[in-house]
C-alpha cells in the first residue's frame, strides 16, 4: 500500500469515526428525551389524580351541612382564608382524612405514586396550595378575610433526579360553590 491510499485510509477511519460518535450521541439525547417525557407524564398524571381527588370534596368544611341560601346570603360563614388546610392533627396525618377541597392547603406528600412499573426508580413530591380567588378575576387572591365562592388549588408535583436535578410539573384548579336556580 503506498502513502496515499494510506492517507485515504485514514481519513476513511477518522470520518467515519466522527459519523459513529455523533450517531450514538443523537441515540443517547433521544434516550434521554424519552425519560424526561416519561418523567413529565407521570407527573401531569399524578397531578390530574389529586385534583380529580380534591374537586370530589366538599367545598369549605361548612358547606356540608349548612343549607346553600344560608351560605348565599353571608359567604363569611366560609372557613377564613388564613386558616384554609387542615382542621386538626388528625385530619393532617393522611389523604384519605381530608374531607373538604381547602384541606389540601400545605398538604404535601413524598413518593404518591400507589403503583410503580417495573425498572422506575423516581421520586416524585407533591404539594398544594389552595387559596380564595377574586370573584372578577380567579388569577388574583381575595384579600385576607375576604372569603369567595371561588376557591384556587396549585398543585407542584417534581421529580427529584440525581444527574438532572429538579423537574417540576405545576398545574391549578378552580373549585367554586353555586346554585343553578330554576325558575
């Protein structure tokens, strides 16, 4: 072989060298992209759970026994916005204790998931917020004592990943309390 079939040789090697290595890094970020995706569907899922959870609640903790027109005509019977979560210690210690929408207020949870599939080694957290909302406006909070028919849940559920760090889903409800009168 003479030096320039060599040459051409060589420079065979090292491009197809560079078309394997940048092969396998495309292969490698479709992996990755595929676990964040994974990640964030289980996520959104976990999410969509609790809420579907809160919004079969009763409203406020009087709304379950007091009559509606009662409620209409003084909306401060609702349970005070700063002491929305829950009622008691007892109340706090599970999910499956919470009996109105307002106790999930700082309810937090670490590792929800019921079921993991095989082979997921993720830890999730979930954490609420749930707060009265402006009646003209549910993206504005009701001033301190100012209770509303319209309550707002904030639902934060993140992964947290070793080499990737935090990933955070963050997804909100509205709840509100109305009668459809007929007439």
């Amino acid at each position: 072989m003479n030096t320039g079939q060599m040459m051409l040789t060589i420079g065979a090697l090292a491009l197809l060298s560079i078309i394997t290595l940048r092969y396998f890094e495309t292969v490698a970020q479709s992996g990755q992209n595929l676990v964040q995706s994974n990640s964030g569907l289980t996520a959104t899922t976990i999410a969509t759970s609790f809420i579907e959870r809160a919004q079969n609640l009763n409203f406020d903790e009087i709304s379950d026994g007091t009559p509606f027109n009662q409620l209409q005509d003084n909306p401060a019977l609702l349970t005070d916005p700063g002491s929305l979560g829950t009622d008691d210690a007892n109340e706090a210690s599970s999910l499956d204790s919470l009996d109105d929408f307002d106790d999930f207020n700082y309810y937090n949870e670490h590792n929800p998931l019921i079921f993991v599939p095989e082979g997921l080694n993720e830890n999730y957290n979930v954490e609420f917020s749930v707060y009265y909302v402006d009646t003209s406006n549910v993206n504005v909070t009701s001033g301190v004592g100012y209770e509303t028919f319209i309550k707002k849940m904030d639902v934060r559920v993140y992964r947290i990943d070793a080499f990737e760090g935090v990933d955070t889903i963050k997804l909100s409800t509205i709840y509100g309390l109305f009668r459809y009168n007929v007439n």
